[in-house]
C-alpha cells in the first residue's frame, strides 16, 4: 500500500513538474511572441513614419511635373492663338477679295470695250451685268440688301434722313423712298438704309 502510495506520489510530483515546465515555456513563448510584436510595432511605426514623408514627396514631384506641363501647353496654345489671330487679320478678307477679282476683271473689259462702241445701250447692258455679278457675289459671302420698297419703317435696319409730311394716313410710317441702300452680313446690319419716311 505504501509502494502505491510513493508511485502515486511520484506521479503526481511528475506531472507537477510537466505543467510547471509547460508553463514556464508558454510563458517564454509568450513572451518570445509579445516582444517579437513590439520590434515589429517598432519597425512599422519606424517604417509608417519614413512612408508618409516619400509619398508626400512622391506626390509633390508628380503634381510639380503635371503642373509644368500644362503651363508648356497653355503656353504654347497662347503663342499658337496670338499667330492664328495675326494671319486672320491680315488675310481675313481673302475670301472676299478673291471673290470680287472676276467681277474686277469683267469691269476692266467694259472700260477697255466702251471706247469702242458709241452705243449707250450696250454700255446699260454690260453695266447690268456686272452689277448683278457683283451682287451674286456678294450673296456667296453672305451679303444681303435691306429691302425698302413698301416697307415700314423699322429703326434697326433703316436711317430716317428725311420726313415727308401729308402723303395721307396710308404712307404714315412707311419707307416712300431710299436715298442709299443698306446691307446686312449674316443677318447683322453693316449699313443702315438710308431712307424718307412718310409723315
């Protein structure tokens, strides 16, 4: 009884020691574990301090570059602007001349021609000619005549340069006559009728 006794003893006091061993070495694991977690806190919180600062600067460095290149392109689009305005204005009425030079032509044939001819007639007929050429140009680029026959009088396409009085209640406010012709370009009214206008 005595020997199971000791046996049961000795079992006991060997399984104290596994525990207090197993103990002992979960406690240095642990410990093992906790400072391994507190260098890798340190590395990351070494490593989040310096990453901030290089992304900053990366990005500074990335917007610095964007912002170069769209002043170049502003810069050059200012430049490329300035030249197109200058070569509009100095060649802006090329169309239109261009247009004009056969009307120009046919013009320098009547004088040449009508030096030949005695015949008024022939001088009325090539005269109407060029007229309505000139005119069928003038519509290609766009410009119209102001019609005034039998129209009333309307302040943004007419100029009223004299009043007609006692030409009835019918002619009251109406073009009788115009003195010189007015033209729109593209609808805008770059000369105003010149008109008399019944009172």
């Amino acid at each position: 009884m005595e020997e199971n006794k000791n046996i049961q003893e000795e079992e006991i006091k060997q399984d104290a020691e596994k525990t207090a061993e197993e103990a002992a070495a979960q406690a240095e694991n642990s410990e093992n574990t906790e400072n391994s977690e507190n260098v890798e806190n340190t590395e990351n919180a070494e490593a989040s301090e310096k990453d901030p600062l290089e992304e900053a600067n990366r990005q500074i460095e990335e917007l610095k570059d964007k912002y170069l290149r769209s002043v170049a392109e502003f810069d050059n689009y200012r430049k490329r602007t300035l030249k197109e305005k200058a070569e509009l204005i100095l060649n802006g009425g090329e169309k239109a001349i261009s247009a004009m030079l056969p009307v120009i032509d046919d013009m320098e044939r009547a004088i040449e021609n009508g030096g030949k001819t005695d015949d008024p007639q022939v001088l009325r007929e090539g005269m109407d000619l060029i007229y309505s050429k000139m005119m069928k140009v003038l519509e290609t680029l766009g410009v119209k005549p102001i019609e005034t026959e039998n129209a009333d009088f309307d302040t943004d396409v007419h100029e009223a340069i004299a009043m007609v009085p006692g030409m009835g209640d019918d002619k009251k406010g109406k073009v009788l006559d115009c003195v010189m012709r007015g033209y729109k370009l593209n609808d805008k009214v770059i000369r105003h009728a010149k008109v008399a206008v019944g009172q």
